[in-house]
C-alpha cells in the first residue's frame, strides 16, 4: 500500500515542478551558440530558464533522458542537444535552428 | 542492426592474412589479401592477442579532420566548410572520448544503453535520420550534402 502511495506522490511532485529547462552540453558547438540566445530570453523573463548540462552530469542526463519520450519526437529520433523542455506544458525545443521567437513562445506557452 | 543481429555477431579470422572481423559469418573473400572462404572463427581473448597494438590513436582534431575528409571521398556529402566549427566539434567528440569511452556525438546524449549508444559514435548512420532527408546534414551538421 504504502509503496503506492509514495509513488503517487513522487508522481504528483514531479508533475508540480514547472520548470523551464534548458538541456546543453559542454561539447556541443551548437549549445554554444545557443547559450547567449537563451540566457538573453532568460533575463528578459526574469532569470526562468533553468540551464542543466548533460554530459558531465549523470543527475541532468538522467533528468533528460526521463523526458526521452517528449524530446525524441522533438529531435527526429534521439535525446539531442541544445534542447528546451518546458516542464508544465510538457512541450520541447530541440536542434541548432532553435529562433530566439520560438524559445520564448515555447516559455510562455 | 537489431539486438537480435548484434548478438548473433562473432569474430573470425583469415587464415592467411590473420584479419580480424566482427559479424554474422566472416567475408567471402578477404578484404585485406584476397584469400576465399579464409574466415574461421576465434575467441575474443585469442583475436584481442592477434590484433596488434601499434600505438596509433585517433586521438588529435587534425587526426579526425583527416579521417572525415577520407570518409566523405566518393559519397554524396562532403565535410562542412566551416572549419572552425568542424574543429570545435572534433574537440567535442575527442572529450568525449575521454570522459566516456568512444567518440559520441556530441550533439546528442547517450541513452545509458551501451549497445544503443553504439549509433552515437561518429561518423554515425546520419542517412537514416529525419534532419538529413529534410535539410540534408546530418544532425550536428558535420556532414552536409554536396
Ligand atoms: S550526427 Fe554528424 S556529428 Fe553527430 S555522430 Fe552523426 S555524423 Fe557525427
């Protein structure tokens, strides 16, 4: 019973965080290029944007790979980076064309 | 190549020329001396001892540089010309090597399932992805259509 219900919570609390994050990797040229891009989105929605890097956190690659469902379909078949996922709408950004439009259309969604 | 398959991959060696290869069933005819129907099989332990360790390492941007370049010889899509950007991507893949073992992409991250994570390592099979039919790179954008 009681396993239930922890999980039930675990569920619940997960549903209730509603974070913007933004997933990147040191290593990719592209997240580079994007960083500025996000960060400038970020401030101007006051500092929303949670940036978690990939590929030298195991905690943040397993955070990403946990949304794999969402951001697969979103980058054509695998977890890439730079990617957006918006944590209340459940709806991601993925790939090196992401506009400055699109990321904050994403975020006020 | 399914699970399935990749189990069903074992080692084989030419009896000639000592060629080691990874798969269902060993080649007909030896890529490297030509020999027929020269394959037998060898245990890993066996093959690792026939393959020779001679020191050479892909392990420099100029080193991946050169072996993309070679790879793009003949095929429909070429090197990005942007070669600041090629650079800084070699550097990724050579961190990841570091860090992780084998040269993923570092435009993706593993999934934690070591032989899925095998179709990260690049050059990967970038035909099959959505991103290069449509805009014709490959998803880092490294390999770009002539
Ligand atoms: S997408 Fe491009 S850079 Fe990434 S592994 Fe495939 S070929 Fe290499």
């Amino acid at each position: 019973m009681n396993v239930g219900v922890d999980s039930s919570l675990k569920g619940d609390s997960m549903a209730e965080d509603n974070r913007l994050i933004f997933f990147w990797g040191r290593e990719c040229p592209h997240c580079a290029k994007l960083h500025p891009v996000v960060n400038e989105v970020s401030q101007e929605l006051g500092g929303s944007i949670t940036e978690l890097e990939v590929w030298h956190s195991e905690e943040n690659a397993t955070l990403m790979r946990s949304y794999k469902d969402v951001l697969l379909e979103a980058c054509g078949g695998s977890l890439g980076v730079p990617s957006l996922y918006n944590e209340k709408t459940k709806k991601a950004l993925c790939g090196k064309n992401i506009t400055k439009q699109e990321i904050v259309e994403w975020a006020q969604e | 190549m399914t699970k399935e398959e990749m189990v069903k991959k074992k080692l084989w060696r030419c009896n000639v020329c000592n060629d080691i290869h990874y798969g269902i069933r060993g080649p007909v005819i030896c890529p490297t001396c030509g020999a027929r129907n020269a394959f037998a099989l060898i245990d890993y332990p066996e093959a690792m001892k026939v393959i020779i360790d001679r020191g050479d390492r892909l392990d420099e941007v100029d080193k991946l540089l050169d072996l993309w370049e070679k790879f793009t010889h003949d095929k429909p899509f070429k090197l990005n010309p942007d070669e600041d950007f090629v650079r800084q991507l070699a550097k990724g893949e050579l961190a990841n090597e570091a860090n992780h073992g084998l040269k993923y992409c570092p435009c993706r991250i593993t999934t934690g399932d070591f032989e899925d994570d095998l179709d990260l390592i690049c050059p990967c099979n970038f035909f099959i992805q959505p991103v290069y039919k449509e805009s014709g790179e490959c998803w880092c954008g490294l390999f770009v259509k002539r």
